[in-house]
C-alpha cells in the first residue's frame, strides 16, 4: 500500500529536493507540481527558493492517495 513513508513517496520527496514538483509530477499530480515549481522560481527570484525545496518535499513524503 502506497501513502506516507512508502518507499514511492520517499523517491517522490528526494525528486522534490532536486526539483521542486518533480516528486508531486512523479506521483501523478500534475497540477500541484506546476504550482511548486512556479512558487520555486518566484521566491528563488527574492532568494526564498530553499522553503518552497522544503514545502514540496514535506507534500511529497507525506501524500496520501485517494482509494476509490
């Protein structure tokens, strides 16, 4: 079973850290993913970059998939 601490979301997060929305794109998350990376590039803009690194790793480990 997928969900947090799984071995899945652990990759997901290690992806985020080199890439803020990989991890959520790698997930299937399209939509998330654009928004971590956008925030990523405006707050590296004010050199603010490294929260949103952290933000998008926190999503990635601790992401729950819905079961239908």
């Amino acid at each position: 079973m997928s969900g947090q601490g799984s071995a899945g979301n652990t990759i997901a997060a290690l992806a985020s850290f080199f890439a803020p929305g990989l991890g959520q794109l790698i997930q299937g998350r399209p939509g998330i993913a654009i928004v971590h990376f956008i925030m990523a590039w405006l707050l590296w803009l004010i050199l603010l970059g490294w929260i949103i690194h952290i933000v998008s790793c926190l999503d990635a480990a601790k992401w729950k998939p819905v079961l239908r």
